[in-house]
C-alpha cells in the first residue's frame, strides 16, 4: 500500500495509478491493445490528478469545474473497483489450478475468458476517460479558474474596537498575562527582553484578549504596535505596520525586507517597546519578524496569538517566554454573554427560551465567536420554534446565513491551510456523531486502511498517521481528551461542535462521506462510497438503509446505533466496517462469518454485540486491523478460528477464550496482540510466539492455569517464557499480563526468566499477580516508561532498580511487605517520574529526600492493615513531601486503629501543609479506622 493514497482532493486516482501501473507488469500479461488503452489510461488519468490537485488549491470553483471534478472522482472509484474485480478472479483462476490435462485446459480456458471480458471493460473505461479529457478542454477546466476576488476586510477588526463593557470572562485572563509579562518576582528577569504566545482554537478570542492587555498597558512604554499577519504575509507590509507603530515616518520606504529590519532594529535600539504580532500561522514569518526585535534589557514586551502550538512554542523558545494556552469560556461566562448579547442582561433569560438557550450553548462549547454570531442571528428570530429550526439546520445556516460569515471564515481559515492529506484526514472525522470521545489509535489505523497515509521520511504508515493526528491537535483542528494517567500523551480527542459541521459541510461537497440521520433524505444518494450512521434508526430510515445500494460502498461505520444493517453480502467492496453497539441496549447476536467475501477488507471492528468468528479468514488477505476486544462470543467453547492465511494482519485484539489454530507465525507483519488467552492455547501457538518479530505490543491472558496436567502447563510455562526472551530481543514496546479468577499465575522463576534483555520495553503491567520481588532484568530495561506491578516483599535494593531508571514516568506499585520497615527515596533519583502511586500492607515510614523525584506531579499513597501500619506514631508517617518540587496532586489513604483516625489524619495533613505550594495542591486525605478484629468501622 507504500504508493496507494486516497484523499477528498483526488479520490482514488493516485491509488488508481498505482494499480495501473502493476498492470503493465509482465505479471500480467495483456494483449498488445489491453496494454496500449492501460497505459492511455494512465497518461490521461496521471495529467487528470495534477489538475483536480490543482483544483483543491482554489479558494472558489465554478459549477462547471466542480462537475468535472466530481465526475473524475467517481469514474476513478469505477475504474479501480474493476480492476479490483478482475485482480480477485485472476487470483482464483491461479488458486483453482489443478493437476490433470482436462482441468488445466478448462482452467486456461476461464482465464482466456477473464482477460477478454477484462478487455471489453477496458475500451468501456477508455470511452469514459476520453469524454471527460474533451469535457475539460471545452469548458476550459483548469484555465476558468482564477484566484482574483474583491479584498476582504479583516474579520479581526470588531475584535480590535470591541467595547469592554460588552466582553465577558477576559478579565482573568488579561490580568493573568500582565502578571506574567509585567511581574516584579524576580527584578533582574523583570528588565529582560519576553515574548508571551497566547494559542488557542479559532474564536476563542486571542485578538480580544492581546487588545485588552495591549489597552491596559501600553502606556507604561515608549513605543508600541499592534499587527496582524494572516496565512499569507506580505512581510514589508507588515514591518512597515510595526515602523508606523512605534513613530517612524519616513513614507518613501521601499518593500526590502532587510532594509526594513535594519531600520526596525535602530529606532526599537534604546528604546522600551512593546509589540503585539497577531494572527501568526508559521514558525517561517515567526523567525522573519524575530529579527526587528531587540534584546536591550529595557524589558521590552511582545505578544504574539496563534492557533498552532508549535509556532507559539517558537515564538518563546529564545526568550524569557510563555505559551499561554487560551481555555473555552466556562459554563457561567457562556450564559453571561449569550444573554447579554440577546436580552441585554448577564443573569436571566425568559422562562420559553431557557431549554433552546441551553442546547445553543452546549453547541458553542465555550467559544465566544460562536456565542456572539449564534446570538446575533437568533436575535433576529425572537420565537422558540424558530431557534429550535435553526438549532437543528445549523451547519446549513453556517455555510448560507451571512450572519455567521464572520465565523465560518475564522473556521474556514484553518481548513484552508491545511496540506491535502490533512485534509482528508480531518473530513474523515465526520464518520463519528457529536461529542464522541475518539481513540487515536483506532482512528490512525482506518487512516491507513482507507489510504488516507503512506510512509515518508522514515517513518512507517503508523507513525506517519500518527504524526498526522498530532499535527491536527497541534493546528487546534481537534481538541485533546487528557487522562490524568497519560502525562502529555493524547490517546483520545473531540471535535468541537461547529468544527464538526463545517467538517460535514465539506463531506457534503465533497461527496465523501454520507451521514445517515434525522436529516439524511430518504429517496437515498447516488454513487455512496462512505456510510456513516449518527443516530438511532427508525423503521423508514431502516427500510431505506436496506434498500440502498451497497455495492460501491467502500466504508460502513455505525457508532452506538448499530442495530440496523444491510446484509454483509451486498457490499463486496467495502474497505473498513467499524460497527458499534452500547452496552446499555439489548445484545443482539452478530454473524461475521459472512465477511469472508470481502476481499478488500482491511480495517474490522466490532463492539458490543454477541460475535460469531468465522473458522477461515481465507479471502481476507489484505485485512490489516481485526478488533473484537469488547464483544461476547456466541458459544466461546467452539470458538476455533484459523487466521493464518490473514498475512498482512497488524493488530489483532480478541475476545478471551478464542483458540487459534496452528500457523499463529504466519502472521509476520503482526504489530498488536491484545487478549492472548494463555491457557486455552496450545503449546505449539504460544512457541510461534517467538516468530513474530514485529510484535510491539502483547497482552496474555490466563484464565484458568489451574488444569489437570500440571505438567503440561508447567512446560507452556517454559514455552512462553522462551518466547517472551526472544520478542524482547526484537521489538516488543509493551507487555501486559492479567491473571483472572481462579487462575494459578506462573511461578517466581518464570518471572525472574521471562525478559533478559528488554531491548525496548516501554511499559510492563501486571494485574492480578503478585511478584516474589522486583525481577531483576527491570534494571536493563532502560526505556520503560510506564511500570505496573505488585511484590511480595520490597527491599530498599529492589527501590533503587526501580529508582535508576531514565525513562521511568509512571509507577504503581503494591507490596505486601518491606523488610527494612522504611523506604527512602534519595536525591537525584526517579529523574523523569510524573506519577507515583505507591499501596502497601505495612509501611512505618516513607521519606523523600531533598531533590527526589525532581517531576513528580502526582503522589499517591495508600498505607494497609499490616500491624507495623497501624501502630505508627505521628512524626514517622510520610515526610518530606515538602521536597517534591513540582507536585501538583496528593492522595494520602490511611489505615488506622478505631479512635487514631483523626489523629492520624491531621499528622498526615500537616505534613502536606509543609510544601511551599501546599495553597495550590489539589489534596485528597482519608483516614479509615478499622476495630481490633480487622473490621471497618
């Protein structure tokens, strides 16, 4: 797949081109004129992608142009479902050879047959290719298009001469910022040169709140200015704007960029200056810009606004700097200014519009702009029907109402800068509905499997796709879901609302995605490549789900409501089918035996439902994602399936008790292996284990260990144990054990065996077993990061391992008992530690010295029922919390002997009280008082 990509610009083409080109390999072998229309095809189509990227680049396109464009994209899916097509059943011509004269001339005779019919199909696709090259040199496609239009004005500008009576919820954020750019903390620093970037999503009010600190202050200095870039800088424009600013009057300036920056740099010499650079879109103009500024110890300011955290993170990177990370109004402020806007009034609203103001509101998510031009439509409309009309069409009304002109151009401006592939990869998010929590690595691999990435500079199809994600964070186009556990890495994101109808908009225009719901019309779609289902079905949108046609679909997704879908049968080109059920709703049982003649499948998911696994995946040969993790199987105890044949198969993620037959090592491109069940296996998978040389991550599950033939087990045991040695010579990232129940969980031995050279291991976690002790090739395990694991004792030596480790950034670790009646963490230890959570039966002391655990932001500690615990006197609980310099939330849980609660309480909290930030800790302490026979009082 390294050269096939699909995107909404192009469609298929480059994908389309890809297959051509192995067309007219000797492998297959064409006539003299099959061949000649092939490589027709690939001229005309090759000259027919440059133009629609072409295309993509205009900011407007004619009615002309866009029916062209289309009418290319559709014909590029048809000709390369044919050849698609032609491909299977060539493949089953070669699959079906059999020994035997008779067989074999009945064989080359249904190839003859395919090629001729190939042939035909051919001179059909040939005839369409020519009509649309004619249609483009008469209507003159690529030349009617022209970037001229009537200048806009700046959109930034209300923002500029906004009356600050009429704004809400800036006065935080504006005093927070000239703290941070004026403060006198440290007077040496104070008189430094600073810069402060204020990020945020389009239409938070970055202009509106670098105006009000530039109005509030700008009086302190001698010279000031206040510029804007845009997403195309003309630079002399914008340094002569600064020169203006700051008083010099010379109006025969020419436009060398240079020039302009030495006279910049001489009038701003002495001088205490501040700037405001508005609206920056690249780290390029940044550093262009950088150069007028002088470095004169004046304690001259500058402040810079931008939607792309990268291009803050560079404005700041030389200086005294701060990113300012501009946050959503909060549920009060949004009510404020909505009302104030609509009923000339912060705190009330008539009793008929209370319900629809709500859900407006829950719809702007916090964002001013789309506060403001929500409320400065619906004043127009003064009648609850009426709102709740727009309400329900508001992506239409943002795209027609000239209204939300301002808005949608704020929204369409980061559109527009991204690259193609982003694009496409952001339009993709209109497969999922309103306030979907989306996983990254789910939605990286549909990425790939719909052709959306390649790999590029080094860099492998996963880690391209998820580069694409971080860009699309990075650019403020999705908002990141942070889980206290994560420490900077997103693993999940949303898309803002009013993002997510311009994203459907696009889809619309585009013919990329049609969304199923309440507003889906009824009589159907023609040419549908990407189904998306968004809300529960009722019985006509049922009847019209079964009734479309299918067989050019590419794409089936359905998130929470997926309780209605056309046989699997009638989609036999589908590309990705992602079906999800809630687990709130009655299970229904889901027969996926039937996606054997999916021949193009590459991305499989199911949730929630009850499964039935096929016993072959036999045609799959290009499934790439197979994930049932969440599902219940009809029958586990028959559940024996053969995925062998399945060699492009990266991750793979399985109900428990799913038995794989023999040939586990044939999946050598195998990435994920989640839900392993260890003791339903057979010895010989878990030694093909060791082949998979790709495997970064592995989850084993033991279900029941305990079996009549312990010494069976106790060699499986061995087996794995072999195999783990080896994975973890190869590329093995992530290990995780899980005992459940009743199961017996491997011995001391096997642990202390198991990695004896971690190579790269990442993270280890363990759940539901318990440790002799801190094995020892955790020393050489020199990148993990994320550690999970419980011991039966934990000696101060076991500690310092634990302590040495470079990458180490999240700890849980549960000991029953510590010999030495005492754990110390020394300084200079856990260097890289965010995250420490630390549960013990008996623990008389914990002391932090000065300087450990230098980037702890989270303490967690729970002390048990162990006597040693329960007998401790208040100047030996935890101590030297006070050191921990960068902590941010502590959780202390105490165990204690009826009546020594509060106490014990209050030794713990004064302890807190010692931390020189201790007013800013988010602190939770809880003392559970236990009677003298072990019961909770």
């Amino acid at each position: 797949m390294a050269g096939m990509v699909v995107s909404a610009a192009t469609g298929a083409l480059s994908s389309l081109l890809s297959k051509l080109t192995d067309l007219l390999t000797d492998q297959y072998k064409q006539r003299k004129g099959v061949r000649r229309d092939i490589d027709f095809l690939r001229r005309e189509l090759t000259d027919m992608n440059a133009a629609l990227e072409k295309l993509a680049d205009m900011v407007k396109l004619d009615a002309q142009a866009k029916v062209w464009r289309d009418k290319v994209r559709e014909m590029a899916c048809d000709i390369e479902d044919s050849i698609d097509i032609f491909m299977l059943k060539l493949g089953q011509e070669d699959d079906d050879k059999q020994d035997g004269l008779f067989r074999r001339i009945v064989g080359k005779a249904r190839e003859l047959r395919l090629h001729y019919q190939f042939a035909d199909k051919i001179q059909e696709l040939r005839a369409r290719v020519e009509e649309q090259s004619q249609s483009r040199e008469r209507y003159r496609i690529d030349g009617s298009i022209s970037e001229s239009r009537v200048v806009e004005v700046d959109p930034r500008l209300p923002a500029l001469f906004e009356d600050a009576k009429r704004l809400v919820g800036v006065d935080g954020p504006r005093e927070e910022i000239i703290e941070r750019l004026m403060g006198e903390d440290d007077r040496h620093c104070s008189r430094q040169f600073k810069v402060l970037s204020i990020v945020g999503f389009g239409g938070l009010g970055k202009t509106t709140l670098a105006n009000q600190v530039y109005s509030k202050i700008k009086n302190e200095f001698e010279c000031t200015a206040f510029v804007t870039v845009s997403r195309t800088p003309h630079m002399p424009k914008i340094l002569k704007g600064i020169l203006s600013g700051v008083g010099y009057r010379d109006t025969e300036m020419e436009d060398d960029v240079q020039k302009l920056i030495e006279i910049l740099r001489a009038t701003l010499n002495d001088k205490r200056y501040f700037i405001i650079i508005d609206d920056l879109w690249s780290i390029k103009d940044w550093r262009t810009i950088e150069c007028t500024f002088v470095e004169n110890n004046n304690a001259s300011r500058v402040i810079t606004t931008t939607r792309i955290q990268d291009v803050g993170a560079s404005c700041c990177f030389l200086s005294q700097g701060h990113v300012y990370q501009m946050q959503p109004l909060n549920e009060l402020h949004s009510r404020r200014l909505f009302f104030k806007r609509l009923f000339d009034t912060e705190d009330s609203c008539p009793e008929q519009f209370r319900e629809i103001s709500h859900d407006m509101l829950r719809k702007c998510k916090g964002v001013p702009l789309a506060i403001t031009s929500i409320a400065s439509l619906l004043a127009n409309h003064m009648h609850v029907d009426i709102w709740g009309k727009i309400h329900n069409s508001l992506g239409s009304e943002l795209y027609t109402n000239p209204t939300l002109e301002w808005m949608r151009h704020v929204l369409s401006l980061s559109y527009n800068d991204l690259s193609h592939e982003l694009k496409t990869c952001l339009l993709y998010l209109g497969t999922y509905p309103e306030d979907y929590q989306i996983r990254k690595y789910e939605l990286v691999r549909k990425w790939i499997a719909e052709g959306f990435v390649r790999e590029k500079h080094g860099l492998d199809m996963q880690e391209a796709a998820v580069s694409c994600f971080n860009e699309l964070i990075n650019r403020s186009m999705i908002q990141p879901c942070f889980n206290e556990d994560d420490f900077g890495e997103v693993l999940t994101c949303q898309v803002h609302d009013l993002m997510l109808e311009l994203i459907i908009s696009k889809c619309k225009e585009e013919n990329f995605i049609t969304i199923i719901d309440r507003k889906f019309p009824m009589n159907g779609a023609l040419q549908i490549r990407r189904i998306s289902h968004h809300q529960f079905h009722n019985r006509d949108m049922a009847l019209t789900v079964e009734s479309m046609s299918a067989s050019q679909v590419r794409t089936y997704v359905s998130l929470r409501v997926a309780d209605c879908m056309p046989p699997f049968s009638k989609f036999e080109l589908l590309r990705v089918l992602d079906m999800e059920r809630s687990f709130s709703m009655d299970l229904i049982c889901l027969d996926v035996s039937a996606i054997n003649h999916l021949f193009l499948l590459r991305y499989l998911r199911v949730w929630g439902f009850r499964v039935v696994l096929p016993k072959k995946f036999g045609k799959l040969k290009h499934l790439m994602t197979l994930n049932m993790s969440q599902p219940w199987l009809d029958n586990p105890s028959e559940q024996l399936s053969d995925f062998s044949s399945l060699s492009s198969l990266r991750h793979l993620s399985l109900p428990g008790c799913v038995i794989f037959k023999n040939g586990l090592s044939k999946l050598c491109n195998l990435r994920d292996l989640f839900w392993f069940d260890f003791c339903s296996n057979s010895t010989e998978c878990i030694r093909d284990l060791s082949e998979l040389t790709n495997l970064r991550n592995l989850q084993v599950m033991m279900y029941n260990y305990s079996r009549p033939d312990g010494v069976e087990n106790n060699r499986k045991t061995t087996i794995l144990s072999t195999s783990l040695n080896k994975l973890g010579n190869s590329n093995l990232c992530n290990l995780a054990f899980e005992v459940v129940s009743s199961a017996r969980a491997p011995s001391a031995q096997f642990w202390s065996n198991c990695l004896a050279s971690p190579r790269h291991l990442q993270r280890f976690s363990l759940y539901g077993v318990t440790m002799p002790k801190v094995p020892n090739w955790i020393a050489h395990a020199d990148r993990l990061a994320h550690v999970e694991l419980e011991v039966q004792e934990l000696p101060s030596d076991d500690v310092q391992v634990l302590a040495q480790l470079p990458c180490l950034i999240y700890l849980q670790l549960r000991a029953k008992t510590i010999p030495e009646n005492i754990i110390i963490i020394h300084p200079q230890t856990f260097h890289s530690l965010k995250c420490f959570k630390f549960f013990c039966g008996e623990l008389p002391s914990l002391t932090f010295e000065p300087a450990a655990m230098p980037q702890l932001q989270r303490l967690e500690i729970q002390l048990g029922l162990g006597q040693g615990a329960m007998e401790l006197q208040d100047d030996n609980l935890v101590s030297g919390i006070e050191h921990l310099a960068s902590l941010e939330k502590i959780s202390l849980y105490r165990c204690a002997k009826c009546g020594q609660g509060s106490k014990i309480e209050s030794a713990l909290r004064g302890a807190i009280s010692r931390h020189p930030k201790s007013q800013a800790l988010q602190i939770y302490v809880n003392c559970r008082e236990y009677d003298g026979n072990g019961k909770l009082v």
